[in-house]
C-alpha cells in the first residue's frame, strides 16, 4: 500500500513538473531569467520580464507582475514613479497572497521586496513571518525556486543559509 501511495504521489509530482515547464515554453517565461533579473539592478531585465508577463498565460502572472513592478520601483528615478510602481506592484502581489497565502514561492517574492523596500513604504511586516514559512516549506519548492532562494540566502540579512 505504501509503494502504490510513493507511486501516486510522484506520478502526480511529474504530472505538475510538466504542467509548469509546458506553460514557460508557451509563453517565453522561465522562471531562471525572472529570478535573474530580481537580482539584477536593470530596468532593462525587468522590463524584459513584465513584457513576457503581458502574453503569459500562467497562474502566478500577478504575484511576478507585482515583485517585478516593485524592483522596477527601486531601480528607476523621479519620486512620483517610483511610488505609483511601487503601489501598483503591491496590489498586485497582495491580491494573490491574499487568494494564496500557503504559497511558499509568492511569500519568497515578498520577503525579498520587503527586505529592500524604505521603511517610509511601510512594507516590513511580514518579514520574519515569511521567513518561517519559506523555511518550513523550502523543500516543497520547485528546484529552480529553491535555487533561487539559495542564491537569495547569500545577501540577504533576513534569510540565511542556516535557515535552509
């Protein structure tokens, strides 16, 4: 009964690996290059990643949408843009968490906006609760978020390599 039970279960793990890649190939999304480019302090690579959103048919289309108008935020000039972005791409990663908040990947997404937003944006508050979360699920991740979270660790004052 436990072999039938280990059977099912990686049957449906590669059943849903699949689905994921099927959509990135689709769409022009790949979850490599949206992490790059979180990284990355060019509005260029954002850019780049939210035109690949517009057409992109995938489930989490908000929450990247929304992490990545948050980085532009940071990266570009002029007080007022930086604050309308930043506004619009805290709706949007909000709304999801809201319908998601089981989602180890999306609270991911805000722990490293929160980690580098100004404290005058008031965007902090979760920091220490998303970081239990992402540790107590890190293993449940998708490989290429869990490497994602990895590199992550290397800067980050709020998630360590000892946490993973």
């Amino acid at each position: 009964m436990k072999q039938l039970a280990m059977i099912f279960l990686v049957a449906i793990q590669m059943t849903l690996v699949n689905f994921v890649f099927a959509q990135e190939k689709e769409s022009g999304f790949k979850k490599t290059d949206f992490y790059a480019a979180m990284q990355a302090n060019s509005e260029d690579a954002v850019n780049k990643q939210l035109d690949l959103l517009k057409t992109a048919d995938i489930a989490e289309k908000g929450a990247y949408e929304g992490a990545l108008l948050m980085k532009k935020a940071g990266i570009v000039g002029g007080a007022k843009k930086k604050l309308d972005l930043f506004k619009a791409g805290h709706n949007k990663l909000e709304a999801v968490l809201a319908k998601d908040s089981l989602n180890a990947e999306f609270r991911f997404l805000r722990l490293m906006i929160q980690e580098h937003a100004p404290g005058i944006l008031g965007y902090k508050g979760e920091q220490q609760k998303d970081k239990l979360f992402i540790k107590n699920n890190f293993k449940k991740l998708q490989p290429v978020v869990q490497e994602a979270v990895t590199n992550y660790t290397r800067e980050s004052k709020i998630l360590t390599p000892a946490d993973l």
